[in-house]
C-alpha cells in the first residue's frame, strides 16, 4: 500500500510538472529543440552545411547582412552539450545530430598557420573579414587574430580530448606569458592594469582587454576539464571577482566587457561559472550575483535578457515566480543581439564615436528559451 502511494505521489508530482513546464513555457522542449534544428544549415550558397546563421548589422545602417561567423553555432552546441542527459531521448538524439552536424565545418575556423586555436570568421581561403561586407573592410589588413572566446567555445562544444584540451592549456599559457605583454597596450580600468589574467586576443600586437563574459568561459572551460589553477587562472578568477564585487559590471558595464554591454548578459556569464564551480572560488560573490539578478528582472526589457535571468537565478539555486511574456519574446528572439563590437575601439581613443557592428542569432536566442525550459524541469 505504501509503494503504491509514493508510485501514486510521484505520478502526479511528474504529471505536476510536465504541465508546469508547458504552462511555463508555452513551448515544449520538444518543439524548441526542432525550432533550433529548423535553423541549422542543410544545403546553401553561403553558409556551410552545419553551420547556424546569424545576421551582422551597422548601427548607421538598418539593412542587415547575413554573416557566417562560428561564434554562434559553437555557443549552441555547447548549450545543447551542457544539456546533455537533461534532454528527453528523443530531443537528445536530436540535439545528437545537430552536433555532429556542427563539427564537420570548425576545422574552416582554424588558426590558419597549423596551431590548436580558433577564428570568430573562416580562415581559410577565399574568404576574408567582414564576409558580405564592403571592398572597404573586406580586406587582409582588417582579418581578427584568433581569440580565447571563440576557442573556448568550440572547445566545451566537442568532447573532452586530454591530448587537444592539453594543447589548447599550453597554447593560453604561453601566449599569456609572452614576453612582450607588459608593452602590449592593454585596456581595462586603471586599477586592474597590473594583473595577469586572460585576455581576449591570441594577437602579436594588437591592443588587449579584460572582459568578464570572456574569462568566464575561459575559467569554466579551465574548471570543467579539471586542470590545476596555474597564476593566469588565479588572476582571472580574482579579477572576475573584483570587478563583480566592485559592481563594475553595473556601473562600469562596457569597460569591463566591450563587447557584451549588458549586465544581464555578464550575469549570466557568471552565474554559470559559479554553478560550475566546486571548489568554492566564487562562494562569497554568490549572493550578490543573485541579489543583481533579482534586482534587474523588473529592469530590463527585452525578454531574451529575462530569460538569461532566470536561468542564471535557476542554475544558483534560486526560484522566482516571474514568467516570460512570451507574446513579446516571438519578437525579441529574432532582434536580441547577444553582442556587439566596435572594431576601432582597440586602436582609436575617438571609437566611442564611431560605428559599431551587431549580431542576432535567432537559432542561439532559441537556444537560451530552450536551456531555461530544461532548467526548470529539473
């Protein structure tokens, strides 16, 4: 009788659930899963197979462009990756396939010279910077060292490999102890230019930056497949905790991640290095984190931010009854730039004043629904 009663229990708890989610979500995991596989390339002039498309816009010009960065597609797989078991059968051999659909195309990104790191655009020939650009900015001179962002990415999007996670560590340590980087002009704010953390650029001598979305990942790639913390990692984690705790991600918000202008959007970042993290590095920033998070939901008005939100206060443990105006989110999934970059504001003090160029995905703001959807089942 007590065994049927606890069967009983959890039959209605399941039951419960599911039409909470549903209820929730007005979309089931199910249909968000082929919505983001609807998205991913098949057969196209363009865009390789595998790859998930994404539009790039000027902010003196209305007209987007598509553009064939990885960026996007790596930050997919790797939340449809961190998902993982949380899937139901069906949605994960789905998700199965977009991955291995995705793998196929990294190797165009690769660093061009032979090494383990990554490009934000194709290196290999013909394809230049600014692919759908102008004669202007479509040119050798204009081409993206790799960065630590994009390698990251794809790294936490494929399998763990100790032989290709290992290159990759060494590659960071290296080129974070080259000699040359004291003469590296490195922009951050005044009180963070003496440590020695990550920064955003495997580049010779291009200017450098400190940004929190940047060496969030860097860290939760360094946590997740377990290496020892060297001084770099130690003085990453410092300075994400500094600038968290010194709430420039608030009120410093672009000197501290050019290219991820949000709070909402480091928040998230962050929230998901903290619940990560085992080892207890990031404990005492815990609760301000979430105190931030609660105190931007009724703030921000794009629903794609809210939904980072959420999911950031679900993964710390934290519930919170707001839902998501889902009549408003058909619309902001398919305008929700996850970020932006200027690309004079390495090399010019007026770059404030010039152009800057956006991304939307509509496939990775799907995505985000999605990881909030799945987080709340659980």
């Amino acid at each position: 009788m007590i065994q049927q009663m606890t069967f009983l229990r959890l039959l209605i708890s399941g039951i419960l659930a599911i039409l909470y989610v549903r209820c929730y979500s007005q979309y089931s995991e199910v249909e968000l899963v082929r919505k983001i596989d609807s998205f991913q390339i098949e057969q196209d002039e363009f865009y390789d197979t595998g790859l998930f498309p994404s539009k790039r816009t000027w902010s003196f010009s209305s007209k987007p462009v598509e553009d064939n960065t990885i960026f996007f597609t790596a930050s997919i797989i790797s939340t449809l990756r961190t998902l993982g078991d949380k899937l139901d059968k069906e949605n994960r051999e789905t998700a199965n396939s977009m991955i291995s659909k995705a793998s196929i195309v990294y190797s165009k990104y690769k660093n061009r010279n032979g090494g383990v790191t990554y490009n934000f655009w194709q290196t290999v020939s013909p394809d230049l910077p600014f692919p759908n650009g102008s004669k202007l900015i479509s040119n050798e001179r204009m081409r993206l060292p790799d960065d630590f962002d994009t390698t990251i990415l794809i790294a936490l999007s494929q399998e763990e490999n100790d032989s290709s996670d290992m290159l990759i560590r060494e590659r960071m340590i290296t080129y974070s102890g080259r000699k040359n980087r004291d003469d590296t002009r490195l922009i951050t704010l005044s009180e963070y230019q003496d440590l020695k953390a990550y920064e955003t650029w495997f580049g010779k001598d291009m200017p450098q930056a400190f940004d929190l979305c940047v060496m969030s990942n860097v860290l939760l790639y360094v946590i997740g497949r377990g290496f020892e913390l060297n001084e770099y990692d130690s003085a990453t984690v410092s300075l994400v905790k500094q600038m968290i705790m010194n709430n420039d991600h608030i009120l410093r918000t672009s000197d501290v991640s050019f290219h991820s202008n949000s709070p909402a959007l480091i928040l998230y970042h962050v929230a998901r290095l903290i619940a990560a993290n085992s080892q207890g590095h990031f404990d005492e920033m815990k609760e301000k984190v979430i105190a931030d998070l609660m105190s931007l939901i009724e703030e921000v008005e794009n629903e794609v931010e809210k939904v980072m939100i959420l999911s950031s206060l679900r993964r710390l443990g934290h519930e919170t009854p707001n839902e998501i105006n889902f009549e408003k989110l058909k619309v902001d999934v398919r305008t929700f730039s996850f970020f932006s970059v200027n690309p004079f504001n390495m090399s010019k003090g007026e770059s404030r004043y010039l152009p800057s160029v956006s991304w939307v995905c509509e496939a990775y703001n799907w995505a985000l629904v999605l990881e909030l959807i799945v987080l709340k089942k659980q």
